[in-house]
C-alpha cells in the first residue's frame, strides 16, 4: 500500500521504514532541512539500533523516499499517518499540539482525494475528535477521515516494537475506512497473532496516556520504596527481585534508582494531568503528581549523596558522570535525569566531566559548559566521585581496579543500580546506590 509518515523523528523515521519493511511504498515528510538530506542519503540523525541498516536499505530500494513538501504529500497516497512531535508547553503542563494541528492545516487544503489521516503521535485525549472536525472544515468535496492508531515503541527499541508490537490500536469513529485499511497495513503482524483491538478515538487515545501514566507510576512507586529502604537499611533491589515475581506485579520496569527521564514519560504525565483538569476530572489523576515529586526527589537525592561522599562539600572536588542519555542503548538527552543531576552538581561548584557513548554531541547542545571526556576512563581522571547514572552496558563493564588507577579517591555512586556492588567493593571502592 502506499502511504505517507508525517514527521520523520524517533517515532516518524523509524515508522516509516519499518512500514517499508512490512513491504509498503512510503513517501516520508520532513521539514527541517538538514534532517531530510542525511535521512534521503540513508543516514539516520539520531542513534536507533537497527534502524540505519533498515532505512537505508529501503532508500535504495526506492520503497521509502522522502520529500518536504505537503504537496508531494498529497499527491502521492491517501493514507498519512501522522508522526510530528507533542512536546510541553513551555511553564505550563498540557501538551504543545502545534506540530500536529499544522499537519492538517498543511495537508488537508492540498488533497484532491478521499483520504484517511491516520494519528500516531502522542495526543491529549479529544484531539482526534478536533481533528476530524477541522479536516471537514477544510476539506474540498472530498471526505477525510481522522483515526487514532497510537505508538508504543521504545527508544532502544524502535525497530522490534515497530515490528513485533504487544498490540496494535486503532481508535475510529463509526461509518470510516480505518479499520478495513489498517487490517491491510498491519496484516502481516495482525495474522502472526499481535492483538489487535478496535475502539473509538478517545480510548485509543487513553490507552496511550493510561499505559505511560502506568510505567511512570511503576518507576516511581519503587523509587519511593527506596526512600522507605534509605531511611530503614533496607534493599530496594532485593524487595524488586521478591515482589517481582508475583505475576501480578512483574518484575520490569521496577528498577530504582535516578528515576524516569526521556521525552515521553514525563511530558506524558504532565499532558494527562492537564487533560483531566480540562475535563473536570483533575481529582482522579493527583496521584500523577506524587509520581513526578517522587522522580524528580531522586534528582535532588543524587546531587545531596554526591555532596555527602564528598565531605560535605561540592566546593572544588571533581565529579564524573558516566552516562548521560536518559536510558541506554539511545543517545536522547530531552529531560535526561543524568545530565540534570550533572548541572545541579556544576551549580554548586564542582567541575563535573561527563561521558556517554552515544550522547556527546546531543549533550554538548544541551549543557556547553560541562566538560566532556573522550572514553570513561579519561572522564574518571582525577575524580573525587565517579557517578553511573545511565545503565550502558560499557560501564557495568567496567572493571573496578582500572578505574581506581585513576581516580582521587574511591567513591562510587550506581545511581541505576546497575554495577556489582561487591566487585567494586572488593576493589576498595565505597559503593552507595
Ligand atoms: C516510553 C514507553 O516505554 C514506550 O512504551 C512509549 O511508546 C514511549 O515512552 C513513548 O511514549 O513514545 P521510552 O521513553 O523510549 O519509552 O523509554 P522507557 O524505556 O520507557 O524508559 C523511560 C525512562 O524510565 C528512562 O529514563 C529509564 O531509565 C527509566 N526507567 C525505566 C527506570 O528508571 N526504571 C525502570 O525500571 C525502567
């Protein structure tokens, strides 16, 4: 089928190859310039594991090209999906839908056509009800329908969830096409057995806020067990493993340490919050609150533990991060706890040297007046504290008595949890979680 992906960011570019992997023609939109000259050479802008390889051989194929202009858009399907960004609102909670609402104030003027305006991008409950509404206003004698078919890949993972997802959702209004073209779209992964559940808009919308309400709420229900452990003696990971093995409660996404970061989640929860207080519904989603004291509380933690290890004082002692995407395998820097922690410790004056081995660039954007090392040994020189505060696998790698060479003292902080307490122990490390 030929299709159209509106917006080629994490969710958009990898969307739109996986889409020319399942065997569609894909014609893919970005606006920035920059960013559609590497991904029309088959070069992605962003580190996704697997997903170069894909698109680029999709590119070659002539199955995904990419263009930026709406009028190649229209011209070319008649079924868009629609990928663009649903970032915070600068001071406020609720979700920025300026990138999707020129989607359609763009596009739908320019069709000739009936088409169907698939949503992917993560949006405040109503939004495709609105949508629909504007796209009947602006449409030409055609008719185009507007369905909610929300993403649940992970950074990291883009590719084998894009792919394999647990489930795929579908929210439309009655008397549309969305179903029966979606059932073609996804037929591949639908007849492989992958749940696929029809409802209307607004739930598959929720669904997407709901389950993200859900994960941030896991991360910070044992992140504030772990406020219980610091004050008890007690061991955050032990009681993980433990509880973890009730089905019920499953032991992912119950990993304590520096709490949830990244461009979803906690923008996530702040969109839903707002939401509900539009709907009168604010009462039932307080708890979110608690959930985002509770993750950003671990933040201010590290920084406080850090200042303790060093004697009470920040003043003059260096500091490595090691790690500073907001989770492995993902060189993502939005909201990233790491490199948040890492300027509160510069503030209260200490020089702090960082390292990731996907992030540097994204991190020098954000933060230019961190120092940034060229390999986490090199970040380590001469550290009064050495902090892991994203899980790669190159430093639980690392090997304790090579990383005592070089530092000042011996201070470990495994702000992820991630590392064997008693190797480094063992190498004379003072090891605090
Ligand atoms: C999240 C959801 O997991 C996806 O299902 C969803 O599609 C996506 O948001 C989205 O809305 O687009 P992602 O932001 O890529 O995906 O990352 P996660 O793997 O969910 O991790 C989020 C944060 O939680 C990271 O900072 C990670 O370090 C932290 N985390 C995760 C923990 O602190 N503890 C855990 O046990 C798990």
């Amino acid at each position: 089928m030929r299709m159209v992906v509106l917006g080629l960011g994490y969710l958009g570019a990898t969307h739109a190859a996986c889409m020319a992997e399942l065997g569609h023609e894909v014609l893919g939109i970005e606006v920035v310039p920059e960013k559609r000259a590497q991904l029309a050479a088959g070069e992605v802008p962003f580190y996704e594991p697997g997903l170069p390889e894909l698109l680029k051989r999709h590119i070659d194929s002539g199955a995904l090209t990419v263009s930026g202009s709406y009028a190649d858009a229209a011209d070319f399907a008649d079924v868009f999906f629609i990928a663009v960004g649903t970032p915070q609102k600068k001071g406020e909670y609720s979700a920025d839908l300026r990138y999707v609402d020129a989607a359609i104030e763009e596009l739908v003027p320019l069709l000739t056509r009936d088409a169907l305006i698939l949503g992917k991008s993560t949006v405040p409950v109503g939004t495709a009800r609105r949508l629909s509404e504007r796209a009947d206003e602006l449409a030409k004698d055609i008719d185009v329908e507007v369905a909610w078919n929300p993403e649940f890949l992970r950074e990291g993972f883009a590719v084998d969830d894009t792919l394999h997802p647990d489930r795929v959702v579908l929210g439309t209004f009655p008397g549309g096409n969305a179903e029966v073209v979606c059932r073609e779209i996804y037929k591949s992964m639908i007849s492989d057995g992958t749940p696929f559940i029809v409802t209307d808009p607004p739930t598959a919308e929720l669904v997407k806020t709901s389950a993200n309400a859900f994960l941030a709420t896991k991360i910070s229900f044992i992140n504030a067990i772990a406020e219980v452990c610091d004050a008890a003696g007690a061991d955050v990971k032990a009681i993980a493993d433990a509880i973890g093995y009730d089905a019920r409660i499953g032991r992912k996404f119950l990993n304590a340490g520096l709490g949830f970061g990244g461009g979803c989640l906690p923008k996530d929860i702040r969109a839903f919050m707002a939401r509900a207080g539009e709907l009168g519904a604010a009462e039932a989603l307080t708890f979110l609150r608690e959930v985002d004291n509770v993750n950003m509380r671990r933040r201010t933690r590290m920084v406080e533990l850090t200042r303790e290890v060093c004697g009470g004082s920040l003043l003059g002692k260096r500091i490595a991060i090691l790690g500073s995407a907001f989770k492995p395998e993902s060189d993502d820097v939005r909201d990233s706890p790491a490199l948040n922690v890492a300027g509160q410790i510069q503030l209260q004056g200490a020089s702090v040297t960082v390292f990731d081995p996907k992030a540097m660039d994204n991190s020098r954007k954000l933060f230019p007046t961190l120092d940034y090392a060229a390999t986490a040994l090199e970040a380590c020189e001469a550290a009064d504290a050495v902090l892991v505060l994203t899980e790669w696998k190159e430093f639980i790698q690392l090997d304790p008595v090579e990383v005592a060479k070089v530092t000042r003292t011996q201070n470990l902080i495994d702000g992820r949890m991630c590392l064997d307490p008693l190797a480094w122990k063992r190498a004379g490390w003072s090891y605090r979680v």
